[in-house]
C-alpha cells in the first residue's frame, strides 16, 4: 500500500504528531485501497460517550486524535475509568477476535477527537484475506488484555496513596512530553480512575505535594523526570516493574 494513498484518506494525518503517523502506516500497511475508501472520519467533541457496553458491535473505531478512555458502569452505576488510549487501536476488533455481537465496554473522549470509523463487516473482509493483518490485531489486543489484567492485579493489592503513585508512573510513561507530565482533572477524576474516594486522594496528592513528589500549578499537577523516578520507587517497593517499567 502506498502511504499516500493513506494520507489522502485520512488528511487530517498531516496534523497529528509523527509517532500517530507511524502507527497509522504500520496499523494499514497492507490494507487494500477498497478498504480506504470505506473509511468514515468524525469530529468529537471532549465527553462523547461513542461506543456503550451491551450495544451492537458493528463499527471500528480508530483515534485519529486526541484520548479516550474505557469506563466500566457494573458496580453500583459508577463510573470507573479504567484504562485511556492515544493510541491506534482498533476499537471493536475485540469482539471481532472473539466472535462477539456486542461491545464489552464503554468508551468516552477524555479530549476532542478525530475517530476514523470503519463498518465491522469490511473490517472482518480484510482480516479474513490478511493472515498477517490478523496476526497484528491478535497480538494487539493480547497487550492489552495483558496490560488490564496486570493492572487489575495491582490495584487489587495496593492502597491509599500506593495507588495514586501507580497511576502516575503509568501516566508519565505513556503521555510525557519533553520529561514533564500535565495531569488535568479534578480529585473526582482521580478517584475514578484508581478507584479511592475523593477524600483519599486529596490526602494523597497532599502528601506527594510537600514530599516534593509533585507540582501543582492551578488546576493541574505537573510531573517531572526526577519526581517520577521518586513515585516510581515508592511503586517499586511494593511491586517489581523490571526494566520497562509499566508499559
């Protein structure tokens, strides 16, 4: 497949950061033209709830741009967040893989986003026709799986402020620019995402804050190099990263 081709697809690729390029090229490098032309592309705005747990699985979704999140409503109706993406995944290739009818989760922009959509049955065409294809979107989402479980696993034994410290060694690893992490959202967003009360983490940010660990400015927390490696030693004490860290 020519990248061209790919790029008058999808121009607004000539405007994200190269690494999404890059993930685009190696998701689509074998992809047929017919395919291409069956993309769909979509504006969201920031809080778009596009893909509810239980519905009809019979779109593909890609992030062009921007970050969503999974959330999982089961327990008691609130809202947990359990994993973001900025990454290109195939959204629903899942319940391709395994043969399901119905999205297993609930995904929501964390930002605007700019999401290619692309019909089940087209996207099954070419997976049946690409063994190679296949095997990419396999492995993709085993590291996912892998990860979530991996996570779960951690969340499950760590508490208190351990779990805040787990959740922005992660974040650091996967959304730093230039060796500092902007961390928005409120106390409530943090709490959703490990799981602890609002009052947990207000104690935990606090108790970061003047350890030095982290840097609130206005509404954000900001996370340099150095104070990762700081809450990363803390995580580090309870479990072993190895070398690659979180990732």
């Amino acid at each position: 497949m020519k990248h061209n081709y790919l790029y008058d697809a999808l121009p607004f690729l000539k405007d994200v950061e190269k690494e999404r390029q890059e993930q685009f090229k190696e998701y689509f490098k074998s992809a047929p033209l017919w395919l291409m032309e069956n993309f769909q592309i979509e504006e969201l705005k920031k809080g778009t709830i596009f893909v509810r747990e239980g519905e009809p699985a019979d779109t593909i979704f890609f992030i062009g741009s921007g970050i969503i999140e999974a959330i999982d409503y089961r327990v008691y109706g609130t809202p947990y967040d359990f994993m973001q993406f900025n990454r290109v995944y195939a959204f629903g290739g899942m319940e391709f893989l395994m043969d399901l009818d119905k999205y297993m989760t609930t995904l929501r922009t964390v930002t605007d986003c700019v999401v290619v959509k692309l019909a089940r049955n087209k996207f099954e065409k070419w997976m049946y026709s690409d063994i190679q294809s296949l095997k990419h979107e396999a492995k993709l989402v085993g590291e996912y799986l892998l990860k979530e479980g991996r996570n779960s696993r951690l969340f499950l034994f760590m508490q208190g402020s351990d779990r805040l410290a787990l959740l922005f060694v992660e974040r650091y690893e996967r959304y730093s620019k230039n060796g500092i992490l902007h961390v928005k959202g409120n106390r409530q967003n943090l709490a959703d995402e490990t799981g602890l009360c609002v009052k947990s983490v207000s104690r935990g940010v606090k108790k970061f804050q003047e350890e030095g660990l982290i840097t609130k400015e206005g509404n954000q927390i900001l996370i340099s190099k150095e104070q990762y490696e700081g809450l990363k030693k803390i995580v580090s004490e309870k479990i072993d990263l190895g070398e690659g860290g979180l990732r």
